[in-house]
C-alpha cells in the first residue's frame, strides 16, 4: 500500500491518503474525507498527485528528495518514507489556494504479522528538510510501556535512533481525536543522553469507520526540538 501526505502550515491546507483505504482533505479547518480514494495516477509523469473529493480538487507535483526512513518492525508493519518538496494548487470551499510545503510519500513494506488492538503512525516532516517517523501497536488494553515501538529519523540535525526509548503521551477529546501531543525520545537512557524531545498541536481532524477498524485521520502542528514541522497522526482502533 502506499500514501501520501502534505500539511502546509501557512495556509492550513492539509492532504492525505492512504492507497485506497481513505483520503482526506482539510480547508480553513474544515475536514473533507472519504473512504476509498478519487486518486488519479499519472502514468506518463509519476510525479504528478490528483485527488478529489465532493467539490474540492488538489493536483500537485511531488518531487522526492534523498531524505528517506524506514520504520517499523513485523509487530507494528514497516513503513518506508520519502520527503518530498510538493508544488501545486488546491481548489474547494470556494477558493483557490497554492500550495508550497513539504510533504511526505510512504510505501508500506511489510504488513504487521498478526491484527492487534490499536496501531498508531506519526509523521512528521520539519521545516529545515528533516524527517521523524514512529509506529507502535498495542492491545488497546496494557499501560503505554506494554506497546511495541519503533521510531527512525533522517535529513539534517538527524541522530541515529536504532534501539531507542520513544515515549508518546497524547490527550484526547471524548470521542477519541488526539488533541495534544508531547514525545519523548531516548537515545540512550542509560548514559543519561538528552532526549529529543517534540509537542504537537491538533489542526484539523477527521474518523473513518471501515471494515473491521475505525481510523482517525489527525492533522498536526509540531515542534521537535524548536524545529516546527507538520504531519499526520493515524490511529487505527479494531472494531
């Protein structure tokens, strides 16, 4: 499977998808989504990004970059990510806007080996052209501790983060939406070494039920470290 996905913080313009499972799209706050995908492929220029939904439209252009992760282990899937410059234009909700932000490309490698309770994906893409990724699952039932993580980061200012302590702590509302994010990432617990630390802040959101899941679709703004970024946070809950 693979998806997409482009927050601009100075327009608020938000983009994802997520193959054919679900697609969503955010203006002034307002949350379009739907299950399924109006995606178009572009056969002859696969560079070139178009969806729809109801009355908006985005076309976009997304040129990869060199930054790239991989995340994940056979618990929580594996996940391999591309920073992206993306250029182009989106048009609903009476308006036309154009977008000029980075985004993130994500090909699934390996699904989990077995279903569990709730898996979550961050990412975030950082201004200054760095990319985090996290992925954990759990049984939705034990403490955070019991959850099988794992976190990856690349592009400038990044740190090797093979084998360490990730530490997520989210606020809901009371029908589940992650309002408020801080993280907590240890390199090396045991030497002591400063953790990277992040907060996100809800933009815009929407949930999907689907067969056998209902997914949350969140749009975040981050700060890791005092670098701002953007990105999705994605929970999927077995129904």
């Amino acid at each position: 499977m693979s998806g997409f996905q482009i927050i601009d913080i100075d327009t608020g313009i938000c983009v994802a998808t997520h193959d054919q499972r679900w697609t969503a799209l955010a203006l002034d706050g307002d949350v379009l989504s739907a299950v399924g995908s109006d995606r178009v492929p572009n056969p002859s220029d696969p560079t070139r990004r178009s969806l729809s939904i109801a009355d908006s439209r985005a076309e976009i252009d997304m040129v990869p970059s060199e930054v790239t992760v991989t995340v994940g282990n056979e618990i929580t899937g594996i996940d391999e990510l591309v920073l992206c410059h993306v250029a182009g234009g989106v048009d609903g909700a009476g308006r036309h806007a154009e977008i000029s932000a980075p985004g993130v490309s994500t090909t699934t490698i390996d699904e989990p080996r077995e279903s569990t309770g709730v898996r979550r994906s961050m990412t975030i893409a950082l201004s200054d052209g760095g990319l985090l990724a996290i992925k954990t699952s759990s049984d939705g039932i034990s403490p955070h501790s019991a959850e099988a993580s794992d976190v990856a980061m690349a592009g400038p200012k990044s740190a090797d983060l093979t084998g360490a302590e990730t530490l997520v702590s989210t606020e809901f509302d009371a029908d589940g939406v992650p309002r408020r994010v801080t993280l907590e990432i240890w390199q090396d617990p045991e030497l002591g070494d400063r953790p990277l630390r992040g907060a996100g802040q809800l933009i815009s959101s929407t949930t999907l039920d689907l067969p056998g899941e209902r997914v949350v679709v969140a749009f975040f703004h981050w700060s890791v470290n005092d670098r701002e970024g953007g990105g999705v946070y994605e929970i999927r809950r077995q129904s």
